[in-house]
C-alpha cells in the first residue's frame, strides 16, 4: 500500500551537502545506460558455428583447431566442438574431400558430460515436438559440398563429430543453420547490469533462455515428409493419429518401403499422454552392404523385430523404456522394396504380427510384467496406433488400413499422400507463435510453467508475442467444457486432434488454469495490451469456472483432491492438496481475475472472484496454521510443510507479518548450499534445488523486504548458472544438484528452461526497482529493495510507450543516488530504499514517496 507523500519544501537542512556528484546518467555513480543496438532479423539462414574445435573426444579446449579443417583420415577419428553457450538448429557440414562415401556419427549435449555417453543426453522421446528425438545422429555423406541434417536439435552447447565409415573426408565449417533468434543481448528493448557483473550475466541468462524456447512461426519445421509414395518417416518418436482411438480387436495394415536401417510403429497406446504403455514394434532391415557401421546390432539386429514398451527402448532418467522381446525374422527383410505389414490386436494383451502375409511374432504383452499402465496416472483414455522409425532409420508408409476383426468392416484407412496427415499426425511445421518448456525438453508447452518464463521474456526481450502469440494457441484449443490444454503439441492440430489432446493430461494440472490467469495478467500489466483481456475475456471466464468446479473443495474452502475422469484419486503431489501452494494458486487466479472483470465492467463477477478468493485465504489462515510449528500445514491435518507452502504464503501475502516471519525462520532447515530443498511434507525426494520453485521464494523474500535472504539466494542458486565451466550454457536451468555443482537430475536436466529464470525478473522488478501497477505502466514504482550489495546498477524496462531508464547507485560519501527516465505519460512513485530526506533535482530536502513524471529525467539523492 502506497505511502502518503510527504514533501518537506522550504526546509532548509543546514547540513545539507551537494550530496550527488552529479545529475545525468552519465555522471552519476554508474556509467552511462548504453543505446539499444539496432537489429533486422535476417531473411534468409542464419549459420552459428563454434567457438572452439578441438581434436578428440575432450573438454580442454588448450589446442584449438583454429580456421584449419576437421580432417577424418581414419576411423574413429572425433573432433569436439564447443559453441560457448546454447545454440539450436539444423546441423550442417561443409563436405570438403571424400573419397567414395563416409559415415559420421554426430552427438548433441547442453552439458559435455553428454558426450560420453552412448545416447548423448537424449532420447527424448516424450513429445512429437517438431525436433529431434535422438541425441545422436548417423550421416551418411556422399558427396561434396554442404550436407545438412533433418532434425532440429533443440538446445546444445556441445558437439561431437566421429567418423564411423570411410576415410579422406574433410569437413571446413560445421555448426547449425539456427532454428531460434540469433538477435543480440544489445539490441533487445530490456537491459540491466550491475557493478558486480554476475549480475549483469545472471540477467543475460534469462533472455538468452527466452529466445532458446520460443519460437515464431514457421520457425519449427514439419518431421514427416508426405511424398507421392506415401509419408517418408526418419526415426523418431512415432507419432499418433487421433482419427481412430480405442478400437478393440482389429488389425492395422500399412506397406512400408525401407529406404534404410528398419521400420517402427505403435499400437493401442497412450496419445501424446504422461505414459506409453502399448507395444514399440521396430522390424530391421537384413542390414545391406553401406548400413551404418554404428549400427547397435544387439539392440536392434538385422531381420529381427524387436518389441519394446514404455518411452523407447532405452532408458532416459524419468522416461523408462523396455526391450521385452525379440523375434527373428527367418528371412532377409530386404530395404527399398515394398512389404506388408499387419498387426492384430486381439484386445485381450495379445498380438500377432504378419510381414507379407508370414506370421513374424505372437504374444502376450502382459505375460512380460513391465511397464503396465498405471491407472492412478491420468491421461491413459485415449489410445491408438502411431508410427515412426527407430534411431538412424527412414522407411516410407502409405495405405494404412484398420479393420474390425469381427466382419472385417474397415474403420480407418489413409494412403498417407496428403498434406492432412501432418496435423493429423502432429508434426506439421508451427503456425502459432509458441514457447517451449525447454530446447531440447519438454520441448512441449506446459501451461503452468510459463508462470516464470513469461514474466522473463516480457521484463528482457520485451516480445510480447512470447505471451499474446502462445495465448492464441491455447485459448484456440479450448474445449467448451472451458478446459485449456495442459500441454499441447507445437503442430497445428485438426478439431479432433486438439479435444483428444487437450482433455488427456487434464485433470492432473487444474492449477495450471489459475496460472494462467496470473501469466494473462502479468501481460496485461507489462504490455497494456487491454484489447487482448477484452478479446479472451469470455474464455478466462470459462476457464475459471471449469476449474474452480473441479477444484475447490467446498467443505473446507481450500483446494482440493482432484480426482480423475472415472473418479479415481489421482496420484502425486495433488492429490495430496488441500494445503497453501494449490489453493494459493487459486487465489492469486481468482483475484486476477476479480481485476480483469472490474475492467470489462462485470462487477458482478470481480464480487465473486474476490469473494471467494477471501473465503479461501481465511480457510488458510484458520485451518492450516499450526502454531507449535510455526507454519501453514501443508496439507489439512498432517504435520509439515512443502517449501513451495512457504513461498506461496508470501507471495500472496497469506497471515500477519509476524506469522509470515515464523514461516521465514522455519526456511533455515531446509537450506542447502545450492537453494532449499523440496521441504518436510514429502519424504524421499531427491535432495534437488528447482529453480523454479527458488523464482517463488526469491519473489517472496523480495516482497517480505528481506533482502539479506533474498540476495543469498540469487547468489547460491544463480551462480552456479553464470560459472564459466564446461556446464556453463548460458541459459538457465530446469534444476541444480543440491551443491550447486549440477546437473540436477542427471543427463535429463533442460539447460535452456525458462522456469528457472527469474532471477531476471527479479533483478529488473526488484533490484533495479520498476514495477508496473497499473497496465502498461500507466502508472509505476521506482522502489529498489532496500540494501541490495551492489555499488550500482541501472537498466532499461520494456513497456508499451517506449523504454523506462533507472539506476541506482552510491555515491562516494556512501550516499544513495537515484535517476529515473520515463516515457511521456506514464507517472511513476519513487519510494526510496532509505529512510531520511533526499533531495530532488538537487533542490531542497523531502521524504516519503514521490511522485515523478514521464518525458524527462529525474534525480535523487540521499542527503
Ligand atoms: C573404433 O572404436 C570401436 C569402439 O570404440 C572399436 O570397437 C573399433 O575397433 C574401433 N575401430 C577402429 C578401426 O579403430
Ligand atoms: C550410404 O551411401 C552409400 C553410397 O551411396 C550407399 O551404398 C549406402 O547404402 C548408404 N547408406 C545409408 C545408411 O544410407
Ligand atoms: C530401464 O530401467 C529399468 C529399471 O528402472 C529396467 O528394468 C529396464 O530394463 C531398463 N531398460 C533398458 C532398455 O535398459
Ligand atoms: C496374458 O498374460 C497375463 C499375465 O500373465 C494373463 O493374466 C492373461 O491371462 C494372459 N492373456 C491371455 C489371453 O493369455
Ligand atoms: C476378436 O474377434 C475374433 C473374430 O470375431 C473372435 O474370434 C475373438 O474372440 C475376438 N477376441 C476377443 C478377445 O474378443
Ligand atoms: C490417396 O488419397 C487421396 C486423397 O485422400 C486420393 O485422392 C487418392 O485417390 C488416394 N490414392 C489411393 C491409391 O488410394
Ligand atoms: C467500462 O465502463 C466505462 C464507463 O461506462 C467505459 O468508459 C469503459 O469503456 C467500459 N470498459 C469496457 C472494457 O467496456
Ligand atoms: C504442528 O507442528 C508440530 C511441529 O512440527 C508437529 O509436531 C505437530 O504434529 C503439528 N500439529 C498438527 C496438528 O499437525
Ligand atoms: C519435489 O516434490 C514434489 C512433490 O513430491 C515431487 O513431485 C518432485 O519430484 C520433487 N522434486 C524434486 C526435484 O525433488
Ligand atoms: C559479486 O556477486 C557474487 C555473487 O553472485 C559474489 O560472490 C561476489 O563476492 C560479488 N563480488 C563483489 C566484488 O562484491
Ligand atoms: C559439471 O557437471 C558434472 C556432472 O555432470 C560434474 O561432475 C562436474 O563436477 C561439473 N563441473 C565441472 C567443472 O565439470
């Protein structure tokens, strides 16, 4: 609540000095604010290439290669290439000499660790997200020139080349043809930096994660090729059709060309869900004379097919994936001819699979005991077949055909030549603008977790698209029901494909809804843009209702156990609710939406949003506080808390100061030297820091005024992030070991993740101090947090009329020193982060609050 404004004119202290040494950005106690760069983003490919290559499989990088070429004289021969920070893109190579073909094996890893292992850091077989699933990828090389990859690979900082098949092949230039924004830092409306540069590289990292994990359209592009022979299919995730679900007992037949390696496809499993639990079917070619050398004949050998469950068929840390069997073919199952292949699903777990009319395998999936569904997770509703090669195959598909097998009534048949498959299927090129989780993974939208990136993009790039082009895609695959796609696939979808999607993760992520509402009002604060709130006004509404119904629980006001479609308790963390962080998420949800319908003048329903919103903060403080502890329960009934309980608590401002005060205090167990652990409500956690979890506390510590907490904070979790090492990506985190070392959860961690940046938005909206508070920053406060260790900082804020200009630093008597510069028409209020007089454009004395006008430069300093 803003403090009355005090102005002490005509008094006329004695002891005051010329306390400011200077009144202009470029006198001041910091340097000068540099002029945003100017910047077209090019038309045609934009190439990055390394920093560095070196020879060998190694992260010292002591004996560069320099401008001398990649020269592959023998097998085996590796070449590392280090780009500094995250890129993305297709790879290419510029093929100097060759003599007859040559096979290189090529790794991808955010982190070099990835290098040494087989699968680099992948697979990532998790989403059909219009880029590569393999982490390692086989080229075949047949001719000078340049040769350029398929697949885009989302996020990496490292590259391996190898050759694996033939000799006398040099390679000039290699790198990626970027997929993303190559725009610079420099030329981006946001800025900030600090006499302390890490802080100045902390902010940089959430930008640079920003343009890593949004993409504009057309930008992604399309994993199947539709030819007149049919889809030709390069090994990755198979992805689902959702024209034909849930069939019992029926066969599915499609021909199949191999052009190389083998064919893979799907039957009766989950669609685009959080678990895969029908049967992976790979069939292997004979493996003819020119195959890849590197081909992991005991995974997948020739003439065999090879059944698998789960993700894939191997494992990636939280994406388990079976080999269950192997059935060989007795006989050669040769490439670039055409087979038939059929497979019947009895509906009872058993199959049989016929190539060319011969019967090549009979089972019973459930007879292997692995990877059976698991009903507690929700999403499994929806099942069908789906199609898609191995790693380092490509075969072509057409004229897939699904008959009953009572009465052979055909249900489904598709030659696969239009251009209809590709949203069929999910893997057409993007036509919205979207914004990925991560680069490499989830590269799927997930909309609870662009709470935090979000704010990033708005406060650095100042993109607003990042939120009005993402919301477009989401709110255009709302379902009448009101329900928003928790996560949804980044292709253009047909109507069938999003109903089916959007209601499989639901209900699990109900919360997700009122994170919305916070991301849509967070834009509408930082861009102004009214018109957008107006336009999707009806279909928050809509939201809200459908998730408040499934979420509140009426006798206790708080929110509650969700249960699944067929009412079935959900497993995890929610279901576990009727504690503060869900219920939070509530209420922050409905108060935003209580502020956006006094806008469009719907009095009625800011009164029961905020109505409501008041019922369940008092269900907070009445029934989850426990006194002996000394914090808010974090579920009704059991003792202990969850850390996100606590930052919740704070950031909605839950309780007294004094009750906020012990829920700070009781933080210190759970400290650990890289952030705070999970907290006490969940036993056997892995003793993880989650960034994202850290944005809401830092936050939260930012808004208690507790700068010494908040501070160490960003210190320990961030720092790990800007340390040059062979770790660093230049991008923030999904999570960090509990040292601060990394990688938080192994080889699976996302490098590029937008949750884990707010350390940027904190620096800009609580260090630098400018924070809209009213939309498009019609009106704003200067109010950096009071005694933040830095000599200096200053920095540029993105808002609809232009750029707002602050700094803040001491001066050499020890003095605080202020500037402000806004657009005309915007009205700012300064709120100093001390006590005591300052003057005003070196006039006399005042305290309290100030109040500053837009269109010219205003400066303060501590007397
Ligand atoms: C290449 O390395 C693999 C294993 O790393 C080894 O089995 C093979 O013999 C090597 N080939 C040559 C030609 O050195
Ligand atoms: C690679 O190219 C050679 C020469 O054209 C060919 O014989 C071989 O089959 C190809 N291998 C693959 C896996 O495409
Ligand atoms: C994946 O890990 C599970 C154990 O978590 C194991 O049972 C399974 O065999 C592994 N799969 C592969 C392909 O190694
Ligand atoms: C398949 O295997 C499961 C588990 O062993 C068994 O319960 C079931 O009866 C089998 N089904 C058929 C049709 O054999
Ligand atoms: C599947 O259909 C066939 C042909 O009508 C029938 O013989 C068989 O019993 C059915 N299987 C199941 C499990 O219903
Ligand atoms: C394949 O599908 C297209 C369009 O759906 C149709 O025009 C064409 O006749 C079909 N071809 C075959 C061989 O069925
Ligand atoms: C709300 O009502 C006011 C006063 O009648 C009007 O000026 C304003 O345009 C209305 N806002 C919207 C979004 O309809
Ligand atoms: C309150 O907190 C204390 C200390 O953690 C705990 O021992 C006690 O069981 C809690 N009370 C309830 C009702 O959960
Ligand atoms: C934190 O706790 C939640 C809730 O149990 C759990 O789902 C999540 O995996 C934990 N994360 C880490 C990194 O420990
Ligand atoms: C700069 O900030 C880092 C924390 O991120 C801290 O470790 C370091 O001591 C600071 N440097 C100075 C000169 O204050
Ligand atoms: C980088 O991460 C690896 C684990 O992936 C860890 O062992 C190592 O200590 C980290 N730091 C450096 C400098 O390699």
């Amino acid at each position: 609540m803003p403090r009355k404004t005090s102005f002490l004119a005509g008094l006329c202290l004695a002891t005051a000095l010329p306390a400011c040494t200077g009144f202009s950005l470029s006198t001041g106690p910091w340097p000068s604010i540099p002029p945003r760069a100017s910047y077209t983003e090019p038309d045609g490919d934009e190439h990055v290439g390394p920093a560095v290559i070196v020879e060998g499989l190694t992260s010292d990088l002591a004996n560069p290669l320099g401008s001398s070429p990649m020269v592959f004289d023998r097998v085996n021969k590796t070449y590392t290439l280090d780009y500094g920070r995250n890129v993305a893109g297709k790879p290419f190579f510029q093929i100097e000499t060759l003599d007859d073909f040559a096979q290189i094996e090529v790794k991808y890893t955010e982190s070099y660790i990835g290098l040494e292992h087989a699968q680099a850091d992948g697979p990532y077989a998790f989403s059909n997200a219009l880029g590569a699933t393999f982490r390692v990828e086989t080229f075949n090389i047949t001719k000078t020139g340049e040769f350029r990859g398929y697949f885009i690979q989302g996020a990496q900082r490292w590259q391996s080349i190898k050759l694996v098949h033939g000799s006398g092949l040099t390679i000039s230039k290699a790198g990626f043809v970027s997929s993303i924004s190559m725009q610079p830092l420099d030329s981006i409306k946001g800025y900030f930096a600090a006499s302390n540069s890490s802080y100045t590289d902390m902010w940089a990292l959430g930008p640079r994660t920003e343009q890593l994990d949004c993409f504009p359209p057309g930008t992604q592009t399309a994993t199947w090729d539709i030819t007149p022979q049919g889809a030709y299919i390069r090994g990755q995730k198979p992805a689902s059709t959702t024209h034909m679900t849930n069939v019992n007992n029926y066969t599915l037949t499609f021909e199949t060309m191999i052009d190389y390696g083998g064919v893979g496809w799907r039957v009766d499993t989950e669609i685009d869900a959080i678990q895969a639990t029908g049967p992976i079917f790979v069939l292997t070619s004979e493996y003819p004379e020119g195959t890849f050398a590197n081909t992991d004949r005991s995974l997948v050998p020739p003439n065999t097919l090879v059944l698998g469950r789960g993700w894939s068929l191997q494992n990636q840390t939280s994406l388990p994936g079976f080999v269950l069997d192997k059935f060989p073919v007795d006989f050669a199952v040769m490439e670039k001819e055409w087979h038939t292949i059929s497979t019947v699903s009895l509906g009872d777990s058993t199959y049989k699979v016929y190539l060319d009319g011969r019967e090549i395998a009979a089972f019973n999936i459930s007879s292997y005991g692995l990877a059976d569904p698991n009903p507690f997770i929700p999403g499994g509703d929806n099942k069908g077949f789906a199609l898609g090669p191995w790693q380092d195959q490509a075969a072509y598909y057409r004229n897939v055909i699904l008959t009953s097998n009572n009465g052979n009534q055909i249900l489904y048949s598709n030659n696969l030549t239009s251009m209809d498959v590709l949203p069929e299927f999910g893997v057409a090129t993007n036509t919205d603008y979207i914004c990925s989780d991560g680069g490499k993974r989830d590269r799927y939208a997930w909309l609870g977790d662009r709470l935090i990136s979000a704010k990033t993009g708005l406060a650095s790039t100042g993109d607003w698209k990042s939120v009005s082009g993402s919301a477009a895609q989401f709110f255009s695959r709302q379902t009448t029901a009101g329900q928003l796609p928790a996560n949804t696939l980044f292709s253009p979808l047909d109507t069938r494909g999003v109903l089916i999607r959007t209601e499989n993760v639901d209900p699990l992520l109900v919360d997700y809804d009122f994170d919305t509402v916070q991301v849509v009002h967070d834009y509408w604060m930082r861009s102004g843009d009214s018109a957008f709130i107006e336009k999707y006004y009806n279909q928050l509404v809509a939201m809200v209702s459908y998730s408040v119904s499934r979420a509140l629980d009426l006798p206790t006001q708080l929110y509650g156990a969700p249960t699944g479609p067929k009412g079935i308790p959900l497993g995890g963390q929610k279901a576990q609710a009727l504690g503060p962080a869900e219920t939070i998420s509530m209420i922050l949800g409905l108060e935003r939406m209580a502020d956006m319908s006094e806008f469009v003048n719907n009095t009625r329903s800011a009164l029961f949003y905020r109505a409501q919103a008041n019922l369940s903060r008092d269900a907070i403080d009445t029934r989850l506080w426990n006194e002996t502890g000394g914090y808010y329960a974090g579920t009704l009934g059991f003792a202990g808390f969850d850390l996100m309980d606590a930052a919740q608590v704070l950031l909605a401002r839950v309780g007294t100061p004094e009750r906020r005060a012990k829920v700070i205090d009781n933080l210190a167990p759970l400290r650990l030297p890289a952030g705070y652990s999970n907290g006490t409500r969940y036993v056997n956690t892995p003793a993880v820091v989650n960034p994202f979890n850290m944005g809401f506390l830092l936050q939260g510590f930012a808004m208690e005024q507790r700068t010494a907490l908040a501070q160490e904070l960003l210190d320990i979790t961030w720092g790990p992030m800007i340390r040059q090492d062979r770790n660093y990506t230049g991008t923030t985190w999904e999570y960090l070991s509990a040292d601060g070392v990394y990688p938080g959860l192994d080889l699976f961690t996302s490098c590029s993740h937008g949750w884990g940046s707010y350390a940027t938005v904190f620096l800009t909206d609580y260090v630098l101090g400018v924070r809209a508070t009213a939309p498009g920053f019609a009106t704003y406060t200067f109010a950096p947090l009071p005694g933040f260790k830095s000599e200096w900082v200053h920095g540029r804020v993105p808002t609809p009329a232009g750029e707002i200009l602050a700094a803040w630093g001491y001066e050499p008597s020890g003095k605080l020193a202020m500037e402000i510069t806004a657009p005309a028409g915007l009205k700012g209020t300064v709120v100093v982060p001390f006590s005591g007089q300052y003057s005003v454009d070196g006039g006399q004395g005042q305290e309290g609050e100030l109040e500053v006008e837009g269109g010219k430069t205003v400066t303060i300093c501590q007397l």
